[in-house]
C-alpha cells in the first residue's frame, strides 16, 4: 500500500522543505520533516487529534 504524504498550504521555503507532512497508513497517523524523510513518528489518530486541539486553542502558541 503506497503512503500519500500530505503538507500544508501553508508550507513555505525557497527549496520546499520548510514543512511537515503528514500521512494515514494502517490505521496510524505518519509524521516526517520533509528535509528528513527517513525519520517518521506514528501515532493513532486519537491522540493527533487531542494535539491538534490544543494547538487551536493556543495551548503551544509560546513555543514559536
């Protein structure tokens, strides 16, 4: 089964490495650096979604 990456629109970078891509495979949730490809971190789409609720509300806002 083939992996279909996805990034943001609002990813940017002269060279289009300046993002992270996400992918559904085998009921996982897939996270890589596009500039580093080979490492990919998994996750349940549970717990991504918990995350990426936080990151609406501005739970990590003062990290960046």
């Amino acid at each position: 089964m083939e992996i279909r990456w996805r990034k943001s629109s609002k990813s940017s970078g002269a060279d289009g490495n300046n993002c992270l891509e996400l992918a559904a495979h085998g009921g996982e949730i897939l996270l890589r650096e596009s500039d580093n490809p080979d490492v990919v971190i998994r996750t349940t789409p549970a717990k991504l979604r918990a995350f990426l609720g936080g990151a609406k509300e501005g739970e990590f806002d003062d990290l960046g």
